[in-house]
C-alpha cells in the first residue's frame, strides 16, 4: 500500500475512477487513526501528550491499492476536492423512481380505487 500526499492521491483516485468506467469499481474507506502503534499512543497517555489523530483514506480497485492520511488543517480543502471527484464519476448510477405527487393526491381523492371510471 502507497502512503501519498492528499493531493497526488486524489489525481490517482481519479484516474482509478477512470480506469473502472467501462468495468469494475472503486472502494474508498475511511478511517479514524493517529498512525501510530498502540504501545506508542498508551505511552503518549501516561506521558500527558496530547494524541493528534487524522483521517487515514484508502482507495482499491482490487489491483492497487493507494492510501493517505489527511490533518485537521486540510480536512475541510480535501472532503471538498473529494466529494467535487465523486460527483464527477458517479455517471453509471441509475435514477430512483419517483412517485407522482398530482397521481398520488387524485388517487387519494378517489379513495384510491384504481378502477377505470365507467360512462
């Protein structure tokens, strides 16, 4: 697994996205972590250290595997830069279905008989 820089990642994410348009996907986990051992952070605790803990993010499309760690600082610049890269690549989801407000207020008016009116 390669530990990159939030930037070089999310240019990576993309074209992994890329890479799976015609077939596969694309899984992306995140994860709360200080990146550091157990043993590390209970030493961190009895020593009265505060424990810096940043938000590690994977990415896999079962052939490569990249990763980063993002601060409290650069949280907010790379969730938007994300979410800008999701909403670009989310082409292949189909549209929910959606019931018709106007039909389902007539057929509530009708007593909801779905019978054809007979003249």
């Amino acid at each position: 697994m390669v530990l990159l820089q939030p930037d070089p990642f999310l240019n990576e994410l993309t074209s992994m996205f890329e890479r799976s348009t015609e077939k596969g996907s694309v899984w992306v986990t995140l994860k709360r972590s200080s990146l550091k051992s157990k043993v590390q952070r209970n030493k961190m605790k009895t020593a009265g250290e505060t424990i810096e803990y940043r938000c590690l993010v994977r990415a896999t499309d079962g052939k490569k595997t990249i990763s980063t760690s993002v601060g409290m600082k650069d949280h907010q610049r790379f969730q938007a830069s994300y979410a800008t890269i999701l909403k670009a690549h989310m082409t292949g989801l189909k549209k929910r279905e959606r019931k018709d407000k106007k039909k389902s207020a007539l057929d509530k008016m009708d007593g909801g008989s779905k019978k054809p009116k007979s003249s």
